[in-house]
C-alpha cells in the first residue's frame, strides 16, 4: 500500500494536530498517526485539563481561524503575579506582577479547557482534505 503526503506527523495530540493545521493553510499535505483508538475528545466532558496560552499561542489559533470556535469558552488573562518563598518562612519580599493594561494590546493570553481546544482543532482537521488522520496507529520498528 503506498502512501503519498508533503509530510508524516507522529502523534496526534495538540501539537501534531497544530503541525497539521499550519502545514494545510501552508498546501502541504500530512498524516498524522495517533495511537489513540478513537476521537475520545469529542466526547466532551471534562477532565481536568486546561491551558494558559500565551498571546502568542492565540495570534497562533487565529492565523488558523481556531480561536473563533474557542473564545466563547475561553477566559482572558489579564494579570500574572509571581511570588517566591517557602512554606515554612512564607513569601519573599520579590514579586513580579505583570498587568495587561501595560503591552496596549489585550489580555496577555486566554484560559481554556483541554476539550474545546481539542474539539476545535479536530473540527478544523475534519474539514481539510489536506489531512489524513489515522486514529489507532503506531510506528513500530521492523
């Protein structure tokens, strides 16, 4: 059996399906092999999982025309604070504080769940025919 694409990505989690994406805006065909028996993602429930993207991640999901399918579910970081100490002595006198109003150009990224990422992403993969993903699918040595 030949197969024939641009390029063959290993693994179909966030990061090969993003790989997918990007190369399919680009006219490159792919395959993604996942070793997952099935789409369990859709199934939408929650499981705990969720994200902080950077504003750079979200530039990312709308140069894709993902974040749409996502924003309403999605929550804007607006401010970060970091302390430092230890438990038995409590919190250094050093902070950071990082405050969107400061960059002028929105929250400095969005909160949001592992499944509507991921139902967002298998949406944009299901309707590219410039991606072949195959669910229950490993590489193995021979």
């Amino acid at each position: 059996m030949a197969i024939d694409s641009d390029i063959l990505i290993i693994g179909g989690g966030l990061n090969g399906s993003l790989m997918a994406i990007v190369a399919a805006k680009f006219g490159f065909s792919s395959i993604v092999l996942d070793a997952k028996e099935n789409d369990s993602s859709r199934e939408n429930h929650f499981d705990g999982r969720s994200y902080a993207l950077a504003l750079s991640s979200v530039r990312l999901l709308k140069n894709i025309d993902v974040f749409d399918d996502i924003r309403d579910n999605s929550q804007p970081i607006l401010d970060i604070k970091i302390l430092d100490g230890k438990l038995v002595q409590g919190p250094s006198q050093f902070s950071l504080h990082f405050d969107n109003n400061e960059i002028h150009d929105g929250p400095m990224g969005q909160m949001v769940e592992d499944r509507f990422i991921r139902n967002a992403l298998f949406a944009k993969i299901y309707e590219s025919d410039q991606i072949d993903y195959k669910f229950a699918s490993e590489v193995m040595e021979h």
